[in-house]
C-alpha cells in the first residue's frame, strides 16, 4: 500500500509512514508543511514568503501596508477602546475588550488570512478552498 496526501492530508501521511512503516510501503506527501513547530524558525520563513508574495505580486506598497496595518492591530491591542474596535469590527463572538490577548488572536487571524491568499494567488479564479479572483492578492491590495 502506498499512501497519498496533501496539505494536512499529507502531514498524516508522513506522521503515518513514520509511526506505522510496517503498514505500508511509502507515502507521497504533498505541500505537507510537517516540520511547522514553535521556536524553530519555519513560521518567520513562511511569513517572509507571504510577504515576498504580497510584496512582488500586489500593488505598489501593499508590503509595507501589510506591515502597518499588523503594527495598527498591536498598539491597538494595548487598550480597552482598542480591543472593543476589534470587538465590534470582527463581530466577536465573546467580548475582547478585557480580552489581554485578544491582539495576538486578531493578529493570527489576520496573518492566516493573508497567508491563504498569498498559497492561493492563482493567475486563474479558484474555489476549491472558497471562491476568489485571479490574483487574490493584487485583489487584496486593491481593497
């Protein structure tokens, strides 16, 4: 037997292949991001290529608005007032302005947005994932 997957489908294949080898012959894991643990670096070297993307294939400055706009959300986040825009904005579930850590929340929010859209920036429409334009991330700088 061999195994496929992809994304976290491929992560399980090669967590399998590894915890399992008798089981099977081999595995084909595929865009499986398996070695994204804390304190290792891989997240800053994602993040940078999310950047690179928003930085070479959005509009002019869009880079640098990404990052201010994370800076906004930060200092945002040191305040009450702060946290009860995002409250409001993002239609919270669950009340934030007493929330110390809603800051962080947003700002993974807001980086897993981006994230998506830079693996997604196809020069084609998609919906496989959720329905986007041709260059999602031109699209976002737009905005």
């Amino acid at each position: 037997t061999v195994t496929f997957g992809g994304s976290y489908g491929g992560m399980l294949v090669a967590w399998f292949r590894q915890k399992y080898p008798q089981t099977h012959a081999g595995g084909i894991a595929g865009s499986a991001p398996v070695d994204f643990y804390p304190n290792t670096g891989v997240q800053e070297r994602f993040w940078n290529a999310t950047m690179h993307t928003f930085t070479k294939f959005g509009t002019s400055g869009c880079g640098e608005a990404v990052n201010s706009g994370l800076a906004r959300v930060a200092n945002l986040s040191l305040t009450a007032k702060g946290r009860l825009l995002f409250e409001q904005q993002l239609h919270s579930c669950l009340p934030l302005h007493n929330e110390t850590t809603a800051g962080a929340k947003v700002d993974l929010f807001i980086r897993g947005v981006l994230a998506s859209l830079a693996m997604l920036d196809y020069p084609v429409a998609t919906d496989f994932v959720v329905p986007l334009p041709a260059n999602p991330v031109q699209h976002a700088c737009e905005a």
